[in-house]
C-alpha cells in the first residue's frame, strides 16, 4: 500500500488538505493524525470494517478496546448510550484534552471498536488538526496510538512514518505531540469512578472535581485477564524499544550506584547498554551511553520526552537500557504506568 504523507501545520491549517484526509476516512481508509498526547491511528468509529483495518495495521489484539475522539459535544449522541452527571462535570472541566470517558456504548458503536464490550471510551482532543479532521469527516474516529503494536508510542511525525510507512493510506505530519503520553482513561460506566490509565489529566485533578476515585489494581502490576479489559494499555506488554528495558526503584543515590552496577556488569558480557537519566543525575553516568528524558523536577517535560527517548536508543543501538523511577505522584503515576509496561515489568529495588 502506498502511503501518502500530508504536511499540515497546526499553526495554520490548510482546510484543503484536512478535506484530503477526511475523504480518506469516509471511504474507510486509515489515517495516522497528531494529538496533544501522541499520534492517533485513526478510522471511522462506525464503520466495522474500517476499524478492523487499525487492528490489521498495528498488528493488535483484537480484545484491546479502541477509544473513540469526538470534535463537538453534540457526537456523543451517537456514540454513548447516556452521558453520566459526572462526566459532564468532567467534559466541562478538562475538555478538550487528554481525557477518556469510558461509558455505555450507543448501538451504532460496532463491537469492534470495544473488543465485545458494552462500554466504550470516548475523549475530545485538544489538537487543532485532530479537531478539524473530525469535524470535515463528519463522523466520530477510533484511534489507537499510531504505532505497531507493542512499540513506544510516536510523539513525532517520523516516528509515525518509521511504524506505520506502507501499512496505511495516509499520514497527517504536523509536528511533535505537547503532552507525550496517552490520555487518562477513567471508567464512569459503573457505580463508582475507576481509573484505568493515568495520563495528563492526574488523579488528584479528576478528585477534585468529581471525588473519591478507584484506582485499577493493574496501573503498575500486569493484568492477568481472559478476554477483553476495559481499557487499552492495561494488559499487554507496551511502549517497548528493541532493546531490554530495566527500571531501577529507590532513593536515588542508592538507583545511581545499582545502575552503575548493573551497567558495568552488562558491558562485561559484550552488550551495548544506555542509561535513561534525568537533567539532575546525567552527570553521574559520563562513562556511559546516557539521554536524559527531562527534568526530574518538573515530571512533564519526562512524561513529553519519554518515548522519543526510548526510540532514541534503539537509534544508538542499545541492547539493554536502564532507566531510573520517578516518583508515581502526580503526572509521574502516568510516566511510571508507561514505563514499567516498556521494561516488562522489570524492575530493581535498590
């Protein structure tokens, strides 16, 4: 399949070329497409076969739901059966942006796009070119992350290009994605709120507008379930660069020495290692391949970097990466989430 690659900028949108993409979309095409979280890999959410060509593309499981972006609050109509008081308050508060509400699902909602659920998630992105590409297609998109399954999810352009060249019909590049991780997904489809993934949108953030919420035992553990889960990212092996990821955990004079270690002990045996650092402690790590991924004290500019930095080392090559915790408070409860499913689970205890 030949991909056609559309350079849009969100600055100033060419209408012609969004009306390009969206043409695309009504005829059941694919389209990859930048959000404020990462690029979408986006098809009509009401026409079965063409969702079954995101799963065919990605290489996905077909029991990992899809969540479905809206443009105008009024689609909701047909993609949700009722919208929940709460998730009004939610809608008001924090959309547009990098938040999904996972509700009951209207029955022009294929089962496709659930993975055979009776809940589906639906958020409204804040990205102009993600905006003016549903609304010129008239229809509501599912969009996962436009990446093969099982990769670090693409923030840039060519990350996109990289995963998804010859796969899709087309590919919208409109520059890198501000927040870096994929939106919060927070389940109102029940009696009390669950959250699922956390993302950009923070559980202390959600608290204060709606109260008390659950959190999903599987934010930092595998998922070990038959069958569908009601959100993506929970049960798979995600996010994951070529090379062996290793998460180091604990005070971090004690993550600096084990990493050191660890390193040292991995060179011996002939591989490439590259350490994940932060701007505080990259210094400490000179002998080494190092990137750091952000600031430790300011978690958003990790959580934008980190999976530009993991694709990043398998660029240098690396074979094994070791990768320092951060606090899971906060926005670092979403970059922690995405980085324990890159590592496998991997984690040492320093």
């Amino acid at each position: 399949m030949k991909t056609t690659v559309i350079d849009i900028d969100p600055e100033n949108i060419n209408e012609d070329a969004i009306r390009k993409a969206a043409i695309l979309i009504r005829k059941g095409e694919v389209v990859a497409f930048p959000t404020e979280t990462v690029y979408g890999l986006g098809a009509n959410a009401l026409d079965a076969s063409a969702v079954h060509r995101i799963f065919e593309a990605k290489g996905r499981p077909s029991d990992n739901p899809l969540i479905v972006h809206i443009c105008d609050i009024s689609m909701l109509e047909e993609v949700v059966e009722h919208v929940p008081s709460k998730a009004l308050l939610l809608m008001e508060r924090f959309w547009p942006g990098p938040l999904t509400i996972i509700m009951k699902k209207h029955k022009k909602i294929p089962y496709e796009v659930t993975a055979g659920l009776d809940t589906v998630g639906v958020r409204m992105p804040d990205h102009p070119i993600a905006l003016a590409l549903i609304r010129s297609a008239g229809v509501p998109i599912a969009a996962p992350s436009a990446n093969i399954s099982g990769r670090p999810s693409p923030t840039k352009p060519e990350h996109v290009i990289a995963d998804m060249q010859g796969r899709i019909a087309a590919i919208i590049a409109g520059g890198t994605c501000k927040v870096g991780v994929e939106s919060t997904v927070l389940d109102l489809s029940g009696n009390n709120p669950v959250l699922y993934r956390p993302g950009g949108i923070t559980l202390e953030m959600l608290e204060e507008v709606i109260g008390k919420v659950d959190t999903a035992s599987g934010i930092l553990k595998p998922v070990f379930a038959e069958g569908a889960v009601p959100s993506p990212g929970m049960k798979y092996k995600h996010y994951s660069p070529k090379a062996k990821v290793i998460i180091v955990d604990g005070p971090i004079d004690r993550v600096i020495a084990r990493i050191k270690k660890e390193a040292d002990a991995y060179r011996q045996k002939g591989y490439n290692v590259g350490i994940m650092a932060t701007e505080q402690t990259k210094a400490m790590y000179s002998e080494y391949m190092v990137i750091a991924v952000g600031d430790r004290e300011k978690p958003e500019t990790i959580a934008a970097a980190l999976f530009d930095t993991l694709r990043l080392f398998d660029k240098a090559k690396a074979d094994v990466v070791l990768a320092e915790a951060v606090d899971a408070n906060g926005v670092g409860l979403a970059i922690m989430n995405r980085m324990v499913r890159a590592a496998g689970f991997d984690i040492i205890h320093a």
